[in-house]
C-alpha cells in the first residue's frame, strides 16, 4: 500500500493484500501506517465492482461520493481512460468532506 501526494490531496495507491490473508488486519495496519502524519484530504479510487475493496475502506472511515463528484474527483486527480471512469468509484476520508463543505 502506498500514497500519491497530488495538488492538495493523497491518493491512496496499490492497496493489496493476498486473497487467502484478507480478514486478518493487514490491510488495517498498513493503512493506519501510511496514513500517520497525512495533513491533507484522502481520496482512494477502486473498481465499483470491487465490492469488498469498497466496504473495507468504509469500515475505515471513508464515505463513497456520489457519481458527478466521483467523475469529476478521477478526471481531476487521475489519469485513466474514460472507460475506467465510468466503472470505478472514489471514496474520501472525512478531511475531504469537511473540505468540501467550506
């Protein structure tokens, strides 16, 4: 697991954990540590049908946003093919929400 300062956010990146280890708190702990001393908003982007990446992040923490934001936040901070834009999602911490309502 790793982070991409982008503009004025970071980027959760390459969030993985071995299929027969998921359950176990490794991916807990590994977000708890790149996470330590962050001091700008979070935004992780995944797969829509990635189901279980989606709920594994809420646990933690981050809200799903809802479509035009989702669309506007990976065209914004990401560089993927219009195809991916329309089959992932983006979840945010609760800096970036705070952020956004200023």
């Amino acid at each position: 697991m790793g982070v991409q300062p982008v503009d004025d956010v970071t980027l959760i990146r390459h969030a993985y954990v071995r299929t027969d280890r998921r359950g176990a708190g490794i991916g807990g702990r590994l977000m708890a540590a790149v996470l330590v001393g962050l001091g700008t908003p979070v935004l992780v982007g995944t797969w829509a049908a990635a189901t279980w990446a989606v709920r594994f992040y809420e646990r933690h923490g981050f809200r799903l946003t809802d479509t035009e934001t989702k669309t506007r936040l990976l065209r914004r901070y990401w560089t993927i093919p219009e195809r991916q834009v329309e089959t992932s999602v983006v979840l945010a911490d609760a800096r970036w929400w705070v952020a956004a309502r200023e």
